[in-house]
C-alpha cells in the first residue's frame, strides 16, 4: 500500500534526533566517571532501619491485606561490591517467605533516604535467593519478570520489572535501577498496567509514598525461602544513562506510533 508524503515524512523524522541520542549518550559514558553515593546501607552492624512487608504484588504495600514482616541482620554471609560469592564478616539482610497469597518486601529506612528518590538517580544494590530445601520456582507475571523495585503513590504503582534473575542458592547477584522512564518500568492502575509516559512516570515519582524492593522471589516449595539484599545505595544517574533512557523512550513511543 502507497503511504502519503506526510506520512513519510513523519516516520523519518524522528530516526536523527534517536541516532544522535544514542551517540551522544555511547560517548559519555565512556568518559564519565563513577558517581559517588548519596546515601547506603551495607548492613555492617545492623539493619539499618530497614523495614519489612508482606503484601499483594506487585509491591501494592499500602493496600488492603499488607502486614509489617521481620527483617533479619545476618553478620556473616553478605555480597561483595557489586555481587559474587558469600562473603563472611559481611553483613545484610533478609526476609522469610510470609506465605499465603502476599509476597515479602523490603523498605529502606524511610527518614534516612527522604528526598532521595528523584528523577535521574540510580539505586545500586545486590540480592540473594534461598530455597533453604524447600524447592519452588520464581513467581513471575505474565512477562516473565519479577517486581524489583516498587514506588507507590496514591491510585498508580511504578514497577521495575526484572528478567535477568538471580540463581536460586546461587551468588549475590548485583542490580542498577534508574530512576528514570525506560523500558523495564510499567505503572499499574485502576486503568490496568501499561508503559508510563515521561510525565507519567516524573508525577507518580514526586508523588511517591513508599519504595519497597522484592525479597520474596519463589512460589510453590515450602515457603521457607529467603530473600536478601545488600550494599544498597541511591547514587546520581550519569547524564549518559539520562540521555539513553530518554532514547529508549522515543524508540518506544516510534513502535506505538507505527503500529
């Protein structure tokens, strides 16, 4: 089928600012260098004010059927930077699966990190899955991913959704979520679950009441299954990594348009 000029014209336009975004965002990253943190917890001595959640997923903390869970410091067994094996002398924490039909989740000390969570930061962190000989599988959505990170905020929840999973009773498997519109965050509403627009995603963060992160991952074994985090931090996000996420949002939004 012939397509008119104008719809040519509009099809082309966007491929230079994308391919401009893509090159400027390749080049500084490659010369900027790593950005110190804002705040962290790396559960030396304690659990840092952490608190915990059993609640309905994907991380709808603040919603009917939620109860408050125990955290557990352990002094021996935490991550290296940047994940590997168990580490001992090295602290962190985690939770034990709740059971019934809510998953556990993990809040970082909501005093120490207020303010913290804006648009173009990053949290770093590492994670820890247990069957502890109970068996089970991950508990996915239809996407096959897992509900990482969760930002609640009154009638929409942002998710970041991840597929790149832990080993179960494997290593400390690291994690580096952008606070920033890109393909692995989806915002679930009274509308359904879709892809957030930039303004989206900008208001249902300044409007945040809480940001939990998944430490319940499997389902079906004998919920005695643990999930740990450690060496968490909020970090500021490159300019370059601003720069790509806004580039895979204008990718995204070319496909929506095109089809």
């Amino acid at each position: 089928m012939k397509r008119s000029c104008s719809s040519v014209a509009r099809s082309r336009l966007p491929v230079l600012p994308f391919a401009q975004l893509i090159a400027a965002a390749l080049l500084a990253i490659a010369v900027t260098p790593a950005s110190a943190a804002l705040a962290g917890s790396d559960f030396a001595t304690d659990a840092d004010g952490w608190l915990g959640y059993a609640c309905p997923n994907p991380g709808n903390c603040l919603g009917v059927g939620s109860a408050n869970l125990a955290v557990t410091w352990n002094a021996d067994g935490g991550a290296p930077a940047g994940g590997g094996a168990a580490q001992a002398a090295n602290g962190y924490i985690e939770t034990v699966d709740p059971g019934g039909s809510t998953a556990a989740r993990v809040e970082p000390d909501p005093n120490k990190y207020a303010g913290l969570y804006a648009l173009g930061r990053s949290l770093s962190f590492d994670v820890l899955v247990r069957s502890n000989g109970g068996g089970g599988v991950y508990d996915l959505d239809a996407f096959a991913a897992a509900p990482l990170v969760a930002i609640e905020a009154p009638g929409a929840i942002l998710v970041y959704a991840a597929s790149d999973l832990p080993v179960i009773d494997g290593d400390w498997k690291h994690y580096d979520v952008p606070l920033a519109n890109g393909p692995n965050w989806f915002l679930a509403s009274l509308a359904g679950v879709a892809s957030p627009s930039d303004g989206q995603f900008a208001a249902t963060l300044a409007a945040m009441t809480r940001l939990t992160l998944i430490s319940e991952w499997l389902k079906e074994g004998g919920e005695v299954d643990t999930g740990a985090i450690d060496n968490f931090q909020v970090v500021p996000l490159p300019g370059a990594l601003v720069l790509l996420a806004s580039a895979g949002a204008l990718l995204g939004a070319r496909r929506r348009t095109a089809g």
